[in-house]
C-alpha cells in the first residue's frame, strides 16, 4: 500500500466499501412482515463476515413493509427501509459508520473516527 495513505484512511474506505455492498446485494430482496427478522440476521451474518468488521447492526422499519406489502404477502426491501449501524477497526483506527434514509435518500455517512480501545 502506499505511503501517503493511512490506517485511518484505509479504516474509513473499509466502512464505506461495506455498507455500499451491503445496500447493493441485499436491496430487492423479498421480505414479509414474518421474514424481517430472518432477513436482518442474514444482512448482519453476512456483512460480519468481511474483514475489519467489529459490529453490525440491522434494522428494517416493520412499518413500511406493512405499507407496501402486496396482495401475495410480501414486497422488496429498499432503501429507505434500511438503518444500519457498522462498526469497522483497522489497526487500531474505529470507524462507526451509518446508512439511514434522510427522508429523501438512504445515505451512508461517518458517525465517528477514532482510535479503538485498549
């Protein structure tokens, strides 16, 4: 890796890299109000997965499912029904990173940089 880049920065992209890929492989998948759990612990399973990731949390808004749920029992997950919570570390660097929808957009945002615990 390169000089001019640092813990911090690799710590950061890691966050960002996962909650990307998390929104783009798991958006339209099918879901019911008797999946959403089943669906929360597979998004939280499989994001932990990845390297770096110290914590994951999921939860999809129970509400806007039961709105948009179809005549045959279900409907896809989108975006504004997501809210994650990523914790990423990275050679001591701990990033807590969000996706929320901010009313008009999920977006993935920071919530703080810093240095993990001892």
């Amino acid at each position: 890796m390169s000089g001019d880049v640092s813990d911090r920065d690799i710590a950061v992209f890691e966050a960002g890299i996962k909650l990307g890929a998390l929104y783009h492989q798991f958006i339209g998948t099918p879901l019911s109000l008797k999946t959403i759990k089943v669906v929360e612990n597979a998004i939280t399973r499989s994001v932990s997965l990845q390297p770096y990731v110290k914590a994951v949390k999921v939860e999809i808004n129970r509400e806007k499912v039961r709105e948009r749920t179809t005549r045959f029992g279900y409907c896809e997950l989108c975006g504004d029904m997501l809210d994650v919570w990523l914790v990423v570390e990275y050679r001591g660097v701990e990033v807590r990173a969000r996706l929320k929808f901010d009313g008009e957009y999920p977006l993935m945002f920071l919530e703080s940089v810093s240095a993990a615990e001892p």
